[in-house]
C-alpha cells in the first residue's frame, strides 16, 4: 500500500467521523503510527540478538528469550495497529453500498426520480448503527490488547535483569540481561498512554452519538406531539362549533315555526 492509498482512506474515514472521532484519528496516525514507524522500529531492532546471557549452553538462551518475550512489543503494537483502523473501514464500505444503490436507482428510473437518501454520507439508519459497531469493535481492540500487554509483562515493566530457573535446557538458574530496557520502558508507556487516550475518546464518542440520537429522538417526538396537539383543537373546533344556520328553528309541519309556541 502506497501513501496515496493509505491517503484516500484516511481521507474517507476523516469525511464521516465526528469531532472524537477526528482527534482519535489524528492520535493514532500522529503518536502512534509514526512514532512506531519512526522510532520504536530501530529501539527494538534485533532484540533476540541483544538478548545476553550468562550461560554457553546451547539454546538456552533462545527458551529464556521465548519464556519472557512470547511475542515481541513491537509485533504487538503492529497488530493492535492492524485491527484497531479496520472497523474504521467498515463506515466507508457502508457509504459505498449506499452510493451503489443510488447510482442503480438513477440508472433504472432517471435523474429525476426520488433519492434512496437524502444524503449518503449522513449517519442516520443503518449507518448510524454501523458507525456505533465499529466504536465498540475499536474499544474492545484497544482494551484486549492492553490486557494482553500487561499480562505478558507485568505492569508494562520491562527489567534490566531476567532470571530464567527451571527451563530446560537452562544450567539451574541463569541470568539473562535486556538490551536498552529504559529506552525500552519510556516507549511501552507512551504507546499505553496513547491507547489509554484513543480509548477514552471512542468513549466519549459512543456516548455522544447516543446522547445526539436520544436528543434528536426526544425533539421529534415533541414535534409530532405539538403537531397532533393542534390537530386535535382544530378537528374539535370544528365538529362542536355551530354554524349560523343552526341557530334557525325548525318549522313544524304546516308552515308554524317552534318560536311561536309559548
């Protein structure tokens, strides 16, 4: 994938996202992806390489590197990266097929014919939930892959000092030492703090669209209350009030009206 692509589809998520949801993209392509790219990159490097041990016995060092690390950081952060813009796609794809089916419908029944929407890209329907799903696939993501993270490594703590015992084929208890692991540390932090801000902001907009979708909800029924208000006073005005020709006796048979009765 080239910038250009990588562009346009920034460019289309950016199109259809809320205020939460632009700021969410700027952290992530801003002080994730190029700090990944730029920085964490060359910060790990060949860690298994730089992985030293006290020990010559073969492939030890290889179990211990494997028991502490099972899945390098950098691998990890590259995943959650994958995953976490996916769902993001999904409102495009959306938008898309929303496209496809006006294009169909003007070619079928002319320029002039009714729209299928009043605007496409407008996240009312089934968008508005598709926009609402992709949110929750993102914060699970970023949750999941922060459980995981501190799992592996215990409060995201990265030591200078390893300790592998009982690893076959391990010598008793053999020491083992991290490359760079304050450097290491400061970038673990700053990419769980900027997960931690990414998942407060999908939040934060999840609460907003629904809080948006309740208001608009509430204004409409209000307005549909006031409208069947009026009709009602206008539909009783007009059944109860009498018209001048009412107001005339009737006539008794022979000509004599009930007025002049006593």
């Amino acid at each position: 994938m080239d910038w250009k692509t990588l562009q346009g589809l920034l460019s289309g998520v950016n199109k259809y996202s809320t205020a939460f949801g632009r700021i969410w993209l700027s952290v992530v392509f801003v002080f994730r992806v190029l700090v990944y790219v730029v920085a964490a990159e060359r910060v790990w490097g060949d860690e298994q390489k730089d992985f030293d041990c006290n020990t010559k016995q073969p492939g030890c060092t290889n179990v211990c590197y494997d028991h502490y690390f099972p899945i390098s950081h950098i691998r990890l952060w590259a995943l959650q990266l994958i995953f976490v813009t996916c769902p993001s796609l999904l409102v495009i794809m959306h938008v898309a097929y929303r496209e496809d089916r006006e294009r169909k419908n003007r070619e079928k029944n002319g320029d002039n014919c009714p729209k299928l929407y009043s605007n496409t890209g407008k996240k009312h329907g089934g968008l508005w939930w598709t926009y609402l799903l992709t949110l929750f696939f993102k914060l699970t993501i970023e949750i999941t892959f922060l459980y995981l993270l501190h799992k592996m490594w215990d409060s995201f703590d990265l030591p200078r000092l390893v300790k592998c015992a009982n690893l076959d084929p391990c010598p008793n208890i053999v020491d083992c030492y991290i490359a760079r692991p304050t450097e290491k540390k400061v970038f673990t932090y700053f990419m769980v703090g900027a997960s931690a801000i990414c998942i407060v902001l999908t939040v934060c907009e999840i609460f907003y669209l629904i809080f948006k979708r309740v208001v608009r909800s509430l204004h409409k029924w209000k307005k549909n209350a006031a409208k069947h208000s009026v009709s009602y006073k206008n539909y009783s005005v007009g059944s109860w009030s009498c018209p001048p020709t009412c107001l005339d006796r009737p006539q008794r048979k022979g000509g004599d009206s009930w007025a002049s009765e006593p």
